[in-house]
C-alpha cells in the first residue's frame, strides 16, 4: 500500500485543489460565527440574563485563542501517529456538523439557558476543528511539493483564510439582499450555517478519493513515526526551541499584521467610524478579492528569494504604512473628521416623544424622547444619528443612559479611498501570511511536523492575532480621544517580532523536508 | 506608546537596523554576540510584560461592577493564563538565546 502510493502520486494540482477547498469552508465555518455575532447574541444571549452573558463572553471571546492551540496539540498529534488525510478528514466532519447545527439551535425563548450552552460547546469543537485542520493541509501539500517550489505550492493554501472571509461575507451578505431585515434577523441569518453542509459534503468526497503524504506513507512503513509527537516537539530543547523561535520570531508578528488589515479595520469602520456594516463588509470583499492574487505572488517569490526577507518586509511595510492607512480610513469615513463638509441648511434634526406603555421597574417612565438627526455632505454622504432617552416624571433622573445609533453611509465617490487603504493593508497580510506556510514545515523534521508547526501557527494567529480587536478595543476605551490607541497593541508585537526575526531567523530554505 | 510606534524616527531606525541585519553579512561572532545580548533583553522584557499584565489585570478586575463584572474577570482570567504561559515562553526563549542556543556555527 505504502509503496503503491509512492509509486502513484496524486497530481500536485489536485492535490492543492482537495487540500485548500477543505481549509477554505473551514475557514468559512470559523467566520459565519463571528460576522453574524450580533444576529446570534440577539437570539442566544440575552443581555436580561447574566449566565447567558457570561456564555456569550466565553463562546465569542475565548474560543478564538483558547481552543484553537489545543485543537493543533490534539490533532497535531494524531495525524503524526495515524497520518495526515485521515485527520485532517476529522476535523473537517467535526467542524461542518458544528457549523450546521448551530444553525440549528432553538433560540433562547425555546429552550432557555440549554441554548447559550449548546452554542458554547458547538463553538468549542469548531475551534479545536480549526486548530487540527491548517496544519493538516499545510503538511500534506508540502510533503507532496517539489523542492525550489514549495512556497508557490503551499502559497494555495494560504489564499483560504482570505477567500474564507470573503466567501462568509458574500454568503451573508445574498442572503440578506433575498429578504427583508425582519425575515433574517428572525431566521435567515441560519442559512449561512446550512449551506456549510452542502460544502462540507463536497470537501469530504473530494478529501476521500486523496492519498495518504507520501512521506509521512514511508515513514510509518520503515517504522519511524513518532510514538510521542508531544514529548519529540515540545520536551526536546533541539525542537522546543525551534518552536519558540517560529512563534516570537514569524507567526506572533504574522498574526497581529493579518487581524489589523482584515479585522481590525472592518472593526475600526463599523465602530469608530460608524460605517454602514453592509457597506464596509461589502468594500472589504473587494479589498480582499484584489489582494488575494499576493499570496501567491509573495510565495513564488519566496522560493527565489527566501521566506524571511519576505515576511519581514511585510511586517517593515505595516510598522511604517499602518497608522497613515487608518488615518485615511478615517478622515474619509469618520463624521467627526468629515464635520467640515457638512452644511448647517442640510441638517435635519425630529424629535419625538412617545408614552411609554410599560413603565421600568426602577421608576414611573413619563415619554421616550426620540431624537432623529441626519447630516448630508457635499460628497453625497449621509449621517444619521438616533438617541432615544427616557424621560421622567417630575424631575426623577433618568435611570437608563441614552441609546445611541449611529450609521455613516458614504457616497460612491468614496469608494476607492476605503477600499485602496484596506487592499494596502492586505497585501502587507499576504507578505506576511504567503510564505509562513513552507517556512513552517521547513522548520521541522517529518515525524513531528504536524504538532510541531501547529501550536507555533495557533498561538501566533490565535492568540497574538485574535486578541488585535479585543484589546484593540481596549486600549481606545482608555484613549477615546484618539482614534488610533487601538494600533499600539499590534504595532508593538509587530515591532518586537520584526527584530527578533531580522537577528534571528536564516533566509535559507531547506530543500529536502523529507527527514 | 502610541507616539513611539507613530514616530517616524523610531520607525525607520527600527527597521533600519532589521534591514541591517537582513541584508548585510554581519560576522557570525559578532551576530551571535548581538543574540545573547538580545537573549538577555527578552528576559528583561517578559519579566517587565508579565508585572505589567498582572497590575492592570487585577486593577481592572477588582474595579470590576454591576452586571459586566463576570465577564469582565472572565476576560481578564482568559487573558492573564493565556499570556503569563506566552511570557514564560519568552522568557525561557530569552534564556536559549542568552546561553547561545541559537549561535550560528562558524562558516554555516
């Protein structure tokens, strides 16, 4: 068996093809989560109840850059012992039934606190999935690549994460054009979680018909697997250090440069901007579908010229060209940058005030005052701002703090001034995030490939990487002046990882990975 | 900190020095020497991260109130396992390249 699949290899184009659609819909399963975040907090985790908030937390919040280095350890080690096709078919089951039964999750009114938990734990298992699934694939495409072009090869699987994202945002955003905000806000914001089920089936038959690596085949044939991937990766010091450098010198400052240009941007537009969510998701999806073509451009490149002067250039490009970019993303977007345009004779302000039905518990509610702003600019743009606030009768203070909405919608004319500033910042990502792949499986010795590039790769994206929004937020909660504080967190890892990686990391490629 | 990584200056002698020593054949005794140098500095640094992380933690923690407080030890929970094992990482990373772990061979 063993020898008849060295002696008939799959074709490397089918190989690709098999390995990166199955990356792709779990990436694509990973993201639905997190883009209809609000859709599912509203129907799962209701803010009237504290255990169900605290669920949320740790559903949305932890699983990111908790689970998913768990899920490399876990899976890593299984597919050293028992191989790479059968693992990385594991994670992908696991992931897509995950995707597709979230979608099917009474809500909280139905089902009560069992709701929140099942989505938690649904969660979880999509995280671990994650965590098993993208050094599966970057393993086996690498152990099927020719020397002197792998970083072209593996470059294919890296363009999944983005189109990933881009596909989950597409998905979403036809199915919210197909009804009304009502229908999806009620139930179709599942039907991106079922149509996961149909991709998935596709991906496992497809993922069925491939062959075992034919290294990791020989390997177990002469008998030298790994009997503890564990113990070889992470309790040798020859190895041990070799994760750590992969880890502070490559994928901290990878992730960190990745989730600023397509996270922390989409985050930045949407709240500190207040951009119409389908506007900036839909002006992302152009950014991203422009710069994916880098990804495999950087990872051509880097079989000519190496992996780390690629990476580093990269994270040189975001140090110096980051906190500009965001500056023009937010004079174009911002309405507090863009208040020069506006013109007093074009402001309309309404108020309204309503009786309240039902008084709250903690006083007599008098009205709810209603106040409608909107703001129209010389470009074409459109602000508009609602604060509602509930008023009391003889003199009582107001128990509950005005609600604020606010959205920005930008004229066409502003298009490419967003759009240019994100494709910028992606294509310092596919600098980055292009050649990391094959520098990973460069790193370390067949029998422990798996485990050994996949904690590195988890902690850097999922812990350094995942953070960017959360602290990002942070940070600007405490700098609510200044619009940019957020950037310090990724600046400074980015910084710190670029100077660890210039002294320490070599520029050679190693050639032969079958060792 | 927010000045630091938007100065200019500070910026390009950062990368100034990374181009330096991507781009120049620096001597290898002089380059492992620079590691253990930098050895020593990350130990410095994981030691400095980690009591920072850990003052604004409990800080943030123990002001914690209302109806946000549990998620707000949770996150911050999350948070102070999550990096206190990263910058023992760094730190032992620190010790490898102190002791010369990562010194490039003569001639390599």
């Amino acid at each position: 068996m063993a020898n008849n699949n060295l002696n008939q290899p799959s074709s490397l184009p089918s190989v690709i093809a098999s390995s990166s659609v199955g990356t792709l819909i779990e990436w694509y399963d990973f993201y639905i989560f997190g883009s209809l975040a609000l859709e599912i907090t509203a129907k799962f985790f209701p803010a009237s109840n504290p255990t169900a908030g605290l669920l949320s937390t740790l559903a949305i919040f932890a699983v990111g850059f908790i689970v998913r280095p768990f899920g490399a350890l876990f899976f890593g080690r299984l597919g050293d012992m028992i191989g790479r096709k059968y693992t990385f078919l594991v994670t992908l089951i696991l992931m897509g039934s995950s995707t597709f039964l979230i979608g099917c999750i009474p809500g909280y009114e139905s089902i009560g606190f069992f709701a929140p938990l099942l989505i938690l734990v649904l969660r979880i298992l999509q995280g671990l999935a994650l965590g098993g699934e993208y050094g599966g694939a970057a393993t086996y495409v690498a152990e099927h690549a020719p020397p002197g072009t792998r970083g072209y090869w593996m470059s294919w699987i890296q363009t999944t994460a983005t189109l990933g994202l881009f596909v989950s945002l597409f998905v979403i955003i036809i199915t919210r054009k197909s009804m009304t905000p009502a229908e999806f806000s009620d139930w179709g914001w599942r039907v991106p979680f079922w149509v996961s089920i149909i991709l998935v089936a596709v991906s496992i038959v497809i993922r069925l018909r491939m062959k075992e690596s034919p290294m990791f085949t020989q390997l177990k044939a002469e008998g030298k697997t790994s009997a503890n991937p564990l113990k070889d990766s992470f309790g040798k010091k020859e190895n041990f250090k070799m994760v750590l450098l992969a880890l502070f010198g490559a994928t901290m400052g990878q992730g960190v440069v990745w989730y600023t240009g397509q996270f922390y941007a989409q985050l930045f537009l949407k709240n500190t901007c207040k951009m119409d969510s389908l506007q900036v998701d839909s002006w992302l999806g152009y950014a991203l579908l422009l710069g994916t073509g880098g990804f495999i451009l950087f990872g051509w490149l880097s079989d000519k010229i190496g992996r780390k002067v690629i990476m580093m250039a990269g994270m040189a490009a975001a140090l110096l060209f980051t906190v500009p970019l965001f500056k023009q993303l937010y004079n174009t977007a911002s309405p507090k940058a863009k208040a020069a345009l506006e013109t007093l004779d074009k402001r309309e302000i309404k108020l309204a005030m309503t009786k309240l039905a039902k008084a709250p518990a903690s006083g007599t509610a008098d009205s709810l005052m209603t106040s409608d702003t909107v703001k129209y600019y010389a470009d074409g743009s459109k602000y508009t701002k609602k604060v509602e606030t509930i008023l009391f009768t003889a003199g009582k203070p107001a128990a509950y703090a005005p609600k604020v909405t606010e959205k920005m919608t930008l004229s066409e004319s502003n298009k490419w001034s967003i759009i240019f500033p994100i494709f910028l910042l992606v294509i310092f990502v596919t600098m980055v995030y292009g050649p990391i792949a094959a520098f990973l499986v460069e790193l370390f010795p067949t029998r422990i490939r798996y485990s050994s590039m996949s904690l590195p790769y988890h902690i850097g994206n999922g812990v350094f990487g995942g953070l960017v929004p959360f602290i990002g937020a942070l940070i600007s909660s405490y700098n609510p002046t200044n619009p940019y504080a957020g950037l310090v967190y990724p600046l400074s890892v980015t910084a710190l990882c670029f100077l660890i990686g210039s002294f320490f990391l070599s520029n050679k490629m190693e050639e032969n990975v079958a060792d | 900190m927010l000045n630091l990584v938007d100065n200019k200056t500070f910026v390009i002698a950062l990368i100034l020095i990374g181009a330096l020593a991507n781009f120049i054949t620096i001597p290898v005794n002089i380059l492992n020497l620079i590691k253990r140098v930098l050895g020593g500095l990350w130990i410095s640094l994981a030691c400095v991260a980690e009591y920072f992380l850990v003052s604004a933690g409990s800080g943030k923690m123990s002001a914690a109130t209302g109806p946000s407080a549990a998620q707000t030890i949770t996150q911050w929970i999350t948070i102070l396992i999550i990096f206190t094992i990263v910058m023992v990482g760094f730190f032992i990373y620190g010790v490898y390249g102190a002791t010369g772990q990562y010194d490039r061979a003569e001639g390599a």
